[in-house]
C-alpha cells in the first residue's frame, strides 16, 4: 500500500475546514451572545434534522413508512426519549415489513 500525497493532503485540507468551521462557531458564540430566538431554535434543531434525515427513506417505503412514522412520533409523545423513538421505529419497520 503506497500512501499518495494528494489524497493525503485533500484528507488533512477536509478536516482542517471542518475544525475551522466548527472552532468558529464557537468562537463566535464565545465572542457575541445570540439572541433568544437563535437559542430556541439551535435548542430544537436535532428532531428536525432527524426528520430531514429519515424522511426520504419513509416517503420510499410507502404505507409501510407512513404506519412506522406515527409510531415514532407516539412513542417520541409518550416517553419523550428520542431513542425510544428510534427503537420503536425500527421495531415497527421490521415487524410490518413481516406483514405487509
């Protein structure tokens, strides 16, 4: 195996950006305190990116997906664990890709 300079130059390139990206966001956050609406918001920004994440892929499964989806989102109501909401989610994949 022979270690190539480019490939090995545009991983170190990569991370460097993206520890600059997010040292930035820190730093900034340090520097100037965002309003309220920006704390709300960065507050409830992981279930909306679980949303867009999984989305397509429900959307793809048909009925199947819709049925697992409203399973997710009882079991997200009920326990308020989102990890309770992603085994239940699974669970519920797995056990109507058994039925339907």
């Amino acid at each position: 195996m022979t270690l190539r300079l480019d490939v090995l130059l545009a991983i170190l390139g990569m991370a460097l950006a993206t520890y600059l990206c997010r040292a930035g966001g820190y730093a900034l956050f340090r520097a100037f305190r965002p309003p309220r609406y920006v704390e709300v918001t960065l507050q409830h920004l992981p279930g909306p990116l679980f949303v867009a994440y999984v989305a397509p892929t429900l959307a793809s499964q048909g009925a199947k997906g819709f049925l697992a989806a409203v399973v997710v989102v009882a079991a997200q109501a009920v326990t308020g664990s989102l990890v309770a909401a992603i085994l239940a989610g699974v669970a519920a994949m797995w056990g109507l890709g058994l039925v339907i």
